[in-house]
C-alpha cells in the first residue's frame, strides 16, 4: 500500500473555521507527501516545512551544487570561496553552470506529481546564486571599504534566470531570494538527527554567502535564530485555531485556554529572539547583509533587473529578503484585527504578503477574514479578564516589534546611512509604523476597561501599559531624530 494513501486531509478536530484554508491542520506531517508544498500548514509544524530541508539536490544539478559549494567567501572545509576573490560572476558568464530549466519538469514525486520539496531546494539554491551573482559587485565595494554600493549587475543570465523563474512560478512566489523558502526556513539542517531542531547548537545551514558555514559565524547565527523562533509557532497556529473557535461559540473557558497557549508561546519565541545579540554580532551583519538585498526601491538596480529571456526582455523589481515576510507576527495581527495606518508603510506592509509561501498567505488570510467576520477584538473586550489576555497578548507583538526595531538601530541604523532595507521599505520608518499601531491599541483597550475593573486587574497589567506608553514617547522622539539627522 503506498504511504501517501493517508495524507488525504483530515477534518480538523478544533480549527473547524480554518479547514478550507488549511486542510491538513490537524494532519500528521510524517505521511503527508512531497508533491505539497513544504510550507502546508499543520498543527505539528506550525509555519516550519513540513519535513527537514532537503540538503541535496537530485543528481541532474550537480553543477548547481558543485557551483553553489564553490560560492561562499568562506567554503565548508575553511577554504576561500569565489566570492573572497570576487571570481563568482566571472565563473558564471564562463559558462560554469548550463541552463538545467528543461530538468526541473521531470522532478516527481511518488504520487507522480511535481515533488515541490526538491523544487524549494532548487530555489533556495538559485536564490543564492542569483543574489550573489547581481549582488557580488556590491559586496566587493562593501569589502573594501568603497563608499556606497555602487551598481549591482543589471543582466541575470538564463542558466540562473530560467530555472529561479520556473520554480518560483511552481511555489507561486517571487522569483528572488525568499525569507521562507530559500534563506532561513529551508535552508536549515541538523548535525544529529536524534535532537533534531531542539537545541539550537544541533542546527546547521545548509547555504551561505559570507561566513554562515561556520556554525559560530554571525551570518549562521543570523540565520538559524529565526529558525530557532519559528521551531515555536505550531502553538501560536493551534492556538490561533482554537481562539477563533472558542470566540465563535463564545466559550470563555475555551478562549482563556487559548490566550494561555499563545501568550506561553510567544514567551519562549522571545527568549529565542533574544539569543539573537549573542548568536550574530551586530558588527558582522553588513557584510553578509549585502547579498540579500532585493531590487525594488533600491540604488543597486536603479532601473530594474533584466531576466535573460523571461519576462519578454522587461526589467522585474522583486523585494530581497527580510525577517519581516515571518508569518508569526502577521498572524497575531490577523487574529488581533491590529488596525493598521493608511499609508504609504502600510501598503509596503501589504506588499510584503505575496512574499510568503503560498500556504502560508492562505492560512494568514483565513485568519485574517475569520477574526474580522467573528469580532475578535470586540469580543475580548466584553469581559475584564479576556480583555487582560487580549492585551497581554498585544503586549507580546508590541514587545516581539520593539526588539525588532532594536536589531535595526544597532544591527544596521548605526552602522549604514543607506536608506532602505532589504526588502525595499524606508529603514528609519517603517517598523515605527507597525510598533506605533500596537501601541495605540492597546492604549485604546485599556482605556475602554471600566475604571471600577482596572482595580481589580493584577497590578504587573497596569505596569505593562505604563511601560508601553512611556516607550511609545521614546520611539516617537527618537524616530523624528533619526529623521531629522538624514534629512528624511
């Protein structure tokens, strides 16, 4: 009997509001098959991959290996790569690597459909090769203390082109270098099967540009704690489920439950983001940052970048790669109904969407459309001790995007006066954008508690919104600085 012929999706036992958007939620990943796309949701892996990255690619691509291997400026075994010579973009234009497009259509899977595992591994794999070769340019002014970018390569040649367009096509995703599918989520491996993803020092990447082989390098680091973070949010997608379906048939017993489940998730997700400072040195991120830059919104690539023969010869403008395409927070968001600003920024935002796997985006949206059909935030703010929960729960996103302003300060704001990110948004702007709408809810929240309740509520809850209101001040005055000084 073939092993796939119990991967049909099971009615989900509690997210019963989510089934058309997540069918196999409440499925056990271990038989579902590789022709899904990696980042189906389920109740076990959260927006992990449903099975662990494939390391290696089918044998057709072993001159994309052979290639991708020979890439970084610092190889698996110590020694100096391509890119440490700035050699890279010279090997590929000497014909290095053939245009193995017509070899991705024959890759199968035991059901005899498309195996979409080794279809994300090619795409993670000529993400990297692309980026490195537009971007090599860039990172050689970086390295030898040029100013400016300067220009990237404006041309990307068909044997990287073609195969990077059709699997992007497949996984209907940007044809580009993708947080998920290419440089954190599946770009991950285990030294011991045995621990697996449970401790962070068993975690290894599989591609790297600059030093991200070395487990004890900043690029590795800057990699494998989001993975570490991410490892986490099958609590905050069952939780999410349960939430919703709680409010649906207003259980206050069963939406208490779920609040516990996602408020201890979010903990332990913040604790591992917190790692973040020791595992990957803020003085290492520019180097490897050069590489995963995009083209939209950027002075690399002023005028766009032309894939050789796709796209009928016109220039594309795709958004590089960002923590901000995780799928966690845009969760909350959703399930929330966090109110964002009509703004340039919030479109930017909006914009970002399309950057996430394609289950991913559905489940998001789901979410999305079932809080705002429910009344999530209206129901939570009938009762005192719901509203607690709601708020602490916002206190979470509010303090998850804080840190993540702070990365930007130090990691990057400090050190680079470029403007943009690399996903293309305003570096100084846009996460203030976000940070400022959590802030003013939850200041909206509280405010609408009666009085005579708030002496009841535990006194750490009326600390909490002090706190977030007196870094709401803090923020506001130092993004104007920051503004004022770059004259934006």
């Amino acid at each position: 009997m073939s092993p796939y012929l119990t991967a049909e999706p099971l009615a989900p036992a509690v997210s019963t509001c989510l089934v058309n958007v997540a069918p196999y939620l409440e499925s056990d990943p271990g038989v579902l098959p590789d022709s899904l796309d990696p980042f189906t949701i389920t109740a076990t892996t959260g927006f992990m991959p449903l099975h662990p990255p494939l390391v290696q690619l089918p044998a057709a691509f072993d001159p994309v290996v052979s290639v991708v291997e020979d890439m970084p400026v610092q190889k698996l075994d110590g020694t100096p790569g391509l890119l440490a010579t700035y050699q890279f973009g010279h090997a590929i234009d000497a014909g290095t690597l053939p245009n193995l497009t017509p070899e991705i259509a024959k890759l199968t899977a035991p059901d005899g459909k498309l195996d979409l595992a080794k279809v994300t591994a090619l795409f993670r794999d000529y993400s990297f090769l692309s980026s490195a070769y537009l971007l090599e340019p860039c990172y050689e002014r970086w390295d030898k203390d040029l100013e400016g970018y300067g220009l990237g390569r404006q041309v990307l040649p068909a044997c990287l082109a073609g195969p990077l367009v059709k699997t992007a096509g497949i996984l209907d995703i940007p044809p580009f270098m993708a947080y998920a599918a290419a440089y954190s989520l599946y770009n991950y491996r285990v030294e011991d099967p045995a621990v697996g993803t449970d401790k962070y020092s068993n975690l290894r990447t599989i591609r790297a540009f600059q030093h991200g082989l070395d487990p004890a390098s900043s690029e590795a680091g800057f990699i494998l704690t989001h993975v570490d973070m991410v490892k986490h949010s099958a609590g905050l997608v069952g939780g999410s489920a349960q939430l919703l379906d709680a409010v649906r048939v207003e259980d206050k017993g069963n939406v208490l439950e779920a609040f516990a489940l996602l408020l201890d998730t979010m903990q332990v997700i913040e604790q591992s983001m917190e790692t973040m400072w020791s595992n990957s040195k803020p003085k290492d991120y520019l180097g490897y940052r050069t590489f995963i830059f995009g083209i939209t919104n950027q002075s690399m690539f002023p005028n766009g970048v032309i894939y050789e023969g796709e796209n009928d010869g016109k220039p594309m403008f795709v958004r590089g790669e960002s923590g901000a395409n995780d799928s966690m927070i845009p969760l909350l968001d959703g399930l929330l109904q966090v109110p964002m600003p009509a703004n340039p920024l919030t479109e930017t935002l909006k914009d970002f969407r399309s950057y996430r796997p394609k289950p991913h985006r559905d489940f998001l949206a789901g979410v999305r459309q079932e809080a705002d059909a429910l009344g999530v935030r209206e129901f939570c703010c009938k009762d005192v001790d719901v509203a607690v929960c709601y708020l602490k729960l916002l206190d979470h996103v509010r303090s998850f995007r804080w840190r993540h302003w702070m990365f930007a300060r130090e990691y990057i704001i400090k050190r680079s006066e470029h403007p943009t990110a690399t996903g293309g948004s305003p570096i100084i702007r846009w996460l203030p954008n976000q940070l400022f709408a959590v802030m003013d809810l939850m200041s909206t929240v509280w405010e609408g508690i009666d009085e005579a309740e708030k002496q009841h509520v535990d006194k750490d809850v009326a600390e909490m919104m002090a706190c977030a209101l007196d870094q709401r001040q803090k923020l506001q005055k130092e993004v104007a600085r920051w503004c004022q000084e770059r004259a934006l």
